[in-house]
C-alpha cells in the first residue's frame, strides 16, 4: 500500500502540473526540469492515430512545453522489440557533439510510455585551449595514461570539452577533459575484460558452512572440504589469462624480496602462475594456484565495492605475492613497495577470505593516509578499520562477529576458532592497553577491536552503507590520530552524506566512551496521537516486528522514534503514510541494534499498534500491544519469587519530555526511589531481584509493586523468562484498577496445558470478591465470595482458586470472572504447557475490565505453518450478533462472517482458519469483531511446524497471545 501511495502522489503532482489523469510510477525532476518520467503501462489505451513513434515522441514533449530542441538531437537508435520500440538521441550544438547526452523514449500502444531526458543547455561559448598542450598537460598529470590515440572536440554537459582516446597500460579509455584547462572530468573504458568461474573460500570454510572442526591438515585437501568451495565469476582477467588487471596483481610486479624482511621465499611457487584450464580457475588447496584465485577474487571485489561507492582509490594494481614467505603465519601490507605479502604458516593466509580483505584495506588507508600510524590510536585506528573492513564485506552470516575463523583454527581454537572479534564491550579509554590474549602483551591489534567494534555496531544498526562513511572518514584524519578525532571524522563524514546516520554514530561513540554527549540526537517532541512502546529487542537472541493499523478514516503520517535508555535517538526517525485501514507490519530493524531501546510513535490520527517478540532459533514469542497514555502510577502485578527457575524483568520509560521521580511502593514498609527513568524518555530495564530487591536490601513477601510518578510520564512492559526452558510471557502494563476482571480462557483439563490466573486486591482495606465461573455456552457452573485483605495479591492455578477454599472446581469451565463493589482488582493470566510436555510454551494476557462493542485482533498468522485462535465471550446482558471482518494489509475487506444469537456470557473459541476460506486467510492481516452487545477477548497464535536436522516436523515451540484492543468510538 505504501507503493501506491506514492504513485498517487505522483500522479497528483503529474496532474497539477500537465492537466493529465494519468497513474505514474515514476516522476524526476533536477531543479525544475523534467529528468524522468514513467507511466503505468495498464492505464495507457491504443492511440487512435497510428503514428511513427518518433512523431509520438515529439508530440509529447511540444504537449508538454518541455524545454527539448530535436533540432538538435540526432537519432542514433530505433529498437523494437515484442510490445515496445526504444528511441534514443544525442544532442550536437554548434555541430560539435554532447558527449554524455541522451535523449530516450519508449513507446507503448502509440503513446509514450517513459521518457528519460539527459539533455543540457545554456551552454558555454566553444573556446578551446591548443590540442597539442591539452595533451602534454593530460599526460604529465595522470601518469597511468601512456598514449593518446585520437582527440575530438565536444561538449560535457554544458561544458567545452575534448574527448581524449587513450591507451594505459591494461585498458583503453575516452576521457573527457575541460576545453580549456585540461582537467579531467570523467573516465570511460572502452575494453571488456575477460571473466572466467573459478573456485574460492566464500570467505572461508568455517563461517561458510558453520563447521568448526574443520582444520588445517597441512594444505590437504581432505573430504570435509569438497563441498565448502563456492565456484565464483573472476571478473576483468588480463587477456593473458593471468590473474591481474586494473586493481590487483597476482604476479606481485615490485615486491621486494622476503629477504629484505628476513624471510625465506617460497621456493618452488612462481607468483602469477594460476591460468585457466578449460576456461575455469578450479583449483584446490593443495595446489598453489588456489590461494591466488582467492585473492584475486576478493580483491577484485572489494576494489570494485569501494569504487561503486565513488571513492577513486589506488590507481595501479595492488601486488600481491599470496605464497611470499615460508613458515610464517603472517601477512602484512607494506608501505615501501604498496603490496600484500602472505604467509605460509599453519592455514596459508590468503586462503581466508577475511585475512585478504584485512590486508587490502591497509593499502586502502595508506594510500589515502600515508604513515598513518604515528600514534598508538592511530596504529590501533589503522588494524581497527582493517578488521571491520574485513566483518563488512566478507558476507558472512554464521561468525559474523569475528574474523579470521579459518585461519585461527591452529593457533586460537573454539567454537568457533578466530582472529579477533569484532564485538565487544571493552570501553574506552579505560579498556586500552590490556593485554592482547593472542600475545600476552599490549597490542594495537587488540586496542584496535575497540573502534572496530564501535563502527560494527553502527553498520548492524543502519546497514552496509554506511561504509561509505568510513571511507570517507579516512581523507579526514592525521598519521597521528585520535579515536576521538577518527570518530568525529566518520561523523562529519555522515554530515557530508545527507546526515543519514549521524543518530547512531553520536550515539555509539558516545557509549563506547570516545564521542562527548553534544554528539547525541535529541528526541523531537511532537503533537498529536501517540503510541508507546517500551521495550524492543534487535539483537542476536531475539528480533521484533512493529505492527502498527490506521483505524482512522483519513490518510495519517506516522513518526517512528527509536529512543535508546539514555532518552535519545539511536537511529534516524522513520517516516511512513498510512492510507485508512491500511497496517504496517515490519521488522523492527533489517539487522541489530546493539543497545537497550524503546519505541515512540507519534500520528495525526488515531492508530493502533503491537510488537512481537521472537528469538532467532524460534523457540518462544510474546505480543504486546502498544500504549495510549502515559500514567503516573504503574501496577507490577507479580513478581515471580521463584528465582531458580524464573526471573521477572520490567522496562520502564519516562514518555514525556519532563524530568521524573519514580518511587517503588512494595507494600512492605518501603518506598524506594529508582534512578531510572528520571530525564525525558530515559528508560529503566531492571530484573527485579537482582537489581532492584538485592540492591535495597529487601526481602520481598508480597512480590507486586506501585510505581509512583511525580507526573503522568510512565509506561511499561513486563517480562517474565524461564531459566531453565525456552518460555517467555509478557504484559502490558497499562492496568488501571477495576471492578471487574475477566479471564477469558480457562484449560486445566487434560494432560498438555496449565492456565494460572494472578490478581491484588491494590486498596489498602479489606475487599469482599466474588469468583464466577461460566462453560462455553455461558452457563453460571459456579460462583463464590471471600475476602482479601489490603494489598493481598492470590497466585495460583485455575483450578487451586476452588481448591484453596475448599471447593470442588467445575468442570467445562471455560472462562472465569472476578469482580467486587469497588474498583480495586488488576490482574492477568498465563497459560503454559506442563513440564512433562518440554515445558516450551507460556503466553501472558491482561485481565480484562473494559469490555467493547468493537474489537481489533491485529496479528494474524496463518497457513501451514502457524495457527492463530481468537476467543469472545459476550459480556452483556442479551443475546448478541458478532460480525467478525477480516481485512488485507492495505485495508480492503476480504470477507465477513456472522456470528448470531450468542447468549449472555456465552464464549466463541475458533481457529481463524476455520471460519475463513483458505483464500481469504491468504491475505488477512488483521480481523475487526463488531457487536451488538458489549464483548471481550483475546487471540493466540503459534507455530505449527518446526525444523529439525533440516527437516520440517510437526511441532509447536512458540505461542504468543494478546487482549483484543477495544476500538471505542473509531
């Protein structure tokens, strides 16, 4: 949906400005000019004229008042193929050419159906300076250019230029240089380069295949490495068939010898010596040639990655000896001659795809920084960056927090083995300077893990483009640096790249010590409605989603902040449209988020919204809706005192943009005050026992808490986490006390559930509460009274409530409600399954006190694989008709079904998919109950199955359930 909000977009900016009711996928424009238009090819009709398509061509442009000259323009291509034909021109003023111009049209059905527009104008005068001295000058300034074959008069963009054909030594290319300076404007190769498959370590056999007892074996090429090859294209081979071109030379051309360091050559290897059999590079690691086609590859890519980013880096190959000296687990890159030099030693360095990477991009930054390393921040800066080169663009997806797993497999073994990791906790400055476990001495390789670590966080945050950043930041600093200066180079860097990171790399830097705090992002505050989400997980245990539905009837924009425990921006606010009806279901974040961080959203109109929680080996799951309001009092219904076995967590958020003072009332004669949250958004994830009970010095007997605000500015979410199985619940802690609290599900029967209900009497008096409990018809099975006493809290399995007072509990119960005279009940319920059934699933779901004539149920999971079952009891007082409506993402009704005649107190449990057609649960996002009568809720959804020893079984490992949110007055 958010697509076609966009072409509609378009398309009323195409109308307002050409008077046409057109859809449009694509519109460009560069300082007024039209650059770029596309239409939707379903809504253009057969032309009535059955004209040329160039008279179509010009046609539209004159239509349009375009500012296009095809007196000018030359046609220089007419291509049809099966439904359309492609026209392109190129512009001639003054009869020279315009190099880099192009006109094209594409023409559909006798109408045009894109139109790209590279033409110029308000061209310079022809002057020209004399060709004989634009050479020499060429020549003298860019040393790699050896002869000039032929020169031609133009322009380049408006701009008086000569095209220059010229020979280097590898290539021949049109260079464009000015008229009349001889500065070289751009480059062009004119060569195709031979490519060839060749078989690599992508980027070594352990992170590729997540086998950590490969070893080396002495280069052999045993059978557990047969299948960890990847065949791969060798891109740009010299026509000789040996493995060089324009950005590496695997005949290491100007290395000085291995004696000059004291080394012993390896003697029977010939650098250079792999060429291709039968066409194809399919070597093995027994064979020499194997490592030079490894590098090769990944040096060639990394070159070409770097120059896709725009950065014109190195200018002559790259040497590289990959087999320079023997015995020696060692590899360096050296100023003196610009090469790589690879050791021998244990597993041949070069044969790991991340040690090559690791070397490459020293010569990155000596070239850009020469004699960096004048400092020991600057020499640890210089192996930072060659590390988190290394973690960046290896592409590996197993061990990505390490690097060198393969090569460390004889001298650091694990699980896995490697070099370095590229994550840590280590903290500047006081973390500099320990001692490197690989040495037993200081070492700027292991200080350097310290900002590698730092620019990793930031890419898993915000992405692989990032890396431009880093890039950038090196034409920034000194030989001698500082971490701090080094990091505000990749901050100012991120300013001159559209700012599209600055939050997370102030942030980050600042957590890891080396950035000042003026370096953070503030959080906005905004008007309007208001979500909160106070805890989201991005990390490697567990990912979430944001759920978030327009039940408005307008078109809203909605603001997402991600707001770290600081109380600022950890990333940059997104922005996204919602048309009405229309849900945005997304991961949180594409990769990790390295830090504690909660969730504000901020719309125009009314929204509604949930987050789901799921560990990454997909073994438990929770859901949590978001909340509306901020409150001055928050009630902590339990707090499990069964610490071997469970720990009760609680993330909790100043929302507001005041100062707070939060005070924790137990009931127990103590009021102490939390020194989190207190600053605006700030945020406070503490586990109970450990951090809050401990620290006080409190032995807890009641196990539920008030916290207490001096202003409404609090939101919160619970937690509870097994320790000894994969069970996690969660809870919304937006309870207010009520009269009423209803249950709405109750299984004890049988041999596979427990369901436990938990509620507090929160006034300091004695209550007198009265338990119903109904069957799924909503017959009255039994009901009971007895008194609870101020501030008592009961916690017990459903069953042990009638138990606990001496009564036998009722069969076919299905549901239960507690209420009393005053508004003085909070509570929720878990369900789980029994310890002998693997103990692996636990859901937590408020209590509910305000029942609705209209309900949402916003996560729906369906197909094969996933089950989800929605329960509604009708908690009126007559007889009801439930219409339940099941819309897509976009908010289009799919279908509707009617429940009718539904008794008072009588509950509906089914699984979605037994209600709608496969067809419709297809595309179901979410589900709306309307009804006649007050009702309430929830939904459950889990997996169906799961994958073991890479099979699919038939298994449940996860549920999650959560309270319909009541739709009132939307």
């Amino acid at each position: 949906m958010k697509k076609l909000i966009i072409i509609l977009i378009f398309t009323s900016f195409f109308t307002a400005g050409y008077g046409e009711n057109r859809d449009v996928f694509l519109l460009k424009k560069e300082n007024g000019k039209l650059k770029e238009i596309a239409f939707n090819p379903l809504c253009l009709k057969n032309s009535a004229n059955k004209k040329e398509p160039e008279s179509v061509l010009k046609e539209f442009v004159e239509k349009r008042k375009l500012n296009i000259d095809f007196d000018n323009l030359t046609l220089v291509q007419k291509l049809g193929n099966i439904h359309t034909v492609t026209l392109r021109y190129k512009q001639r003023i003054n009869g020279l050419p315009v190099f880099n111009s192009e006109l094209m049209g594409v023409i559909y059905k006798g109408n045009v159906l894109k139109l790209v527009n590279n033409t110029f104008d308000n061209f310079l005068p022809a002057e020209f300076s004399d060709s004989l001295k634009i050479k020499e000058k060429v020549l003298k300034n860019n040393k790699r250019y050896k002869e000039i074959k032929e020169i031609e008069k133009g322009y380049f963009g408006n701009l008086p230029c000569y095209r220059l054909r010229i020979l280097t030594e590898n290539d021949l290319l049109d260079v464009f240089v000015n008229g009349k300076t001889g500065e070289v404007l751009k480059e062009k190769s004119l060569i195709i380069d031979f490519d060839a498959q060749g078989k690599v370590f992508y980027p070594n056999p352990v992170c590729y295949s997540g086998d950590t007892s490969l070893y080396d074996y002495e280069d052999t090429n045993y059978s557990q490495l047969e299948d960890k090859y990847v065949t791969v294209t060798l891109t740009d081979i010299d026509s000789s068939g040996v493995l060089k071109n324009r950005y590496v030379d695997l005949t290491g051309k100007g290395l000085l010898p291995p004696s000059y360091f004291g080394y012993k050559p390896v003697s029977d290897y010939t650098p250079g010596s792999a060429t291709p059999v039968n066409g194809e590079y399919n070597y093995t690691r027994d064979d020499y040639r194997f490592e030079e086609v490894n590098a090769y590859y990944w040096i060639t890519e990394a070159r070409k990655y770097i120059d896709s980013m725009g950065f014109n880096i190195l200018p002559n190959p790259v040497p590289v000896n990959v087999h320079y000296m023997l015995i020696a687990d060692k590899s360096f890159y050296f100023e003196g001659d610009h090469g790589l030099h690879f050791g021998d030693g244990w597993v041949d360095d070069a044969e790991d795809g991340e040690i090559v990477l690791h070397e490459f991009m020293h010569a990155v930054t000596h070239y850009i920084v020469p004699g960096i390393g004048d400092s020991w921040e600057a020499g640890s800066l210089d192996e930072g960056l060659s590390d988190y080169f290394a973690a960046t663009f290896s592409r590996d997806e197993i061990f990505r927090d390490y690097i060198g797993e393969w090569d460390a497999t004889a001298y650091n073994p694990g699980n896995p083995a490697y070099l370095r990791p590229i994550k840590t906790d280590r903290h500047y400055p006081e973390n500099m300077r320990e001692l490197y476990y690989l040495t037993g001495r200081t070492d700027i390789h292991w200080d350097g893990v310290i900002f590698s670590s730092t620019l990793w966080q930031i890419r898993k945050a915000v992405g692989r483009e990032f890396d431009k950043d880093v890039i950038e930041a090196l034409y920034h600093i000194s030989t001698s640096t500082s971490f701090q200066s080094a990091a505000m180079s990749v901050y100012t860097a991120d300013l001159l790249n559209e700012s599209k990171f600055k939050e997370a790399i102030g942030y980050f830097f600042f957590k890891r010590g080396i950035l000042p705090e003026n370096y953070l992002s503030e959080v906005e505050e905004k008007d309007g409605y208001k979500l909160y989400f106070p805890y989201a997980e991005e990390n490697n245990l567990t990912e979430s989603y944001l759920g978030l539905i327009n039940t408005s009837q307008n078109q809203t924009t909605v603001f997402i902040d991600y707001i770290a425990q600081e109380g600022v921006l950890v990333l940059k606010e997104k922005e996204i449209v919602l048309a009405p009806g229309e849900k945005y279901y997304q991961k949180i974040n594409p990769d990790e988020i390295d830090t504690k961080f909660w969730l504000m959203v901020s719309s125009d109109n009314q929204i509604e919204g949930y987050i789901y929680f799921i560990d990454r080996e997909k073994t438990k799951s929770s859901i949590l809706k978001g909340i509306k309001r901020l409150s001055n009092k928050i009630y902590v219904p339990h707090i499990a005192p069964e610490t071997d076995y469970w720990q009760s967590y609680c993330s909790i958020v100043n929302g507001s943009n005041d100062q707070t003072i939060v005070t924790v009332e137990t009931h127990e004669g103590l009021a102490p005050t939390l020194s989190l949250p207190d600053s605006s958004y700030t945020m406070n994830y503490l586990e109970w026992y450990d951090d809050f009970y401990q620290k006080e010095n409190i032995e807890p007997e009641k196990n539920w808490v008030e916290l207490n605000s001096n202003g409404e500015n609090l939101a919160a979410y619970q937690f509870f986490i097994r320790k000894d199985v994969a069970q996690r619940g969660a809870l919304t802690l937006d309870m207010s006390p009520s009269e009423t609290l209803y249950f709405p599900h109750i299984h004890v029967e049988g041999n596979y559930w427990w369901t436990g209900i938990v509620f507090e009497n929160t006034s300091d008096t004695e209550k007198e509460i009265t338990v119903d409990a109904y069957d799924k018809e909503g017959n009255l099975l039994d009901s009971f009274s007895f008194s609870m006493q101020g501030f008592e809290k009961k916690v017990c399995l459903a069953q042990n409530l009638w138990l606990d007072n001496n009564r036998e509990f009722p069969e076919n119960t299905a549901w239960i409600k507690i209420h009393s005279q005053n508004q003085c009940l909070i509570g929720y319920q878990l369900f789980g399954t029994l310890p002998d059934k693997g103990a692996r699933l636990l859901s937590g779901i408020n209590a509910i006190t305000s029942p609705s004539r209209k309900l949402l149920f916003p996560h729906i999971q369906s197909g094969e694989d996933f089950w989800t079952g929605i329960a509604i009891i009708n908690s009126s007082q007559s007889v009801s008709t439930i219409f339940l409506s099941a819309y897509d993402n976009q908010g289009n009704l799919l279908d509707t079904i009617e429940l009718n005649d539904i008794s008072p107190n009588q509950k509906k449990v089914f699984l979605v998919k037994d209600v709608f057609s496969q067809q419709t649960l297809e595309s179901t996002a979410y589900i709306i109950a309307e009804s006649d009568g007050e009702m309430c809720g929830f939904e459950l959804s889990g997996n169906t199955t799961a994958v073991e020893n890479g099979e699919t079984v038939q298994r449940q490992d996860y549920i999650a359930g959560m309270e319909g949110i009541a739709l009132n007055g939307e």
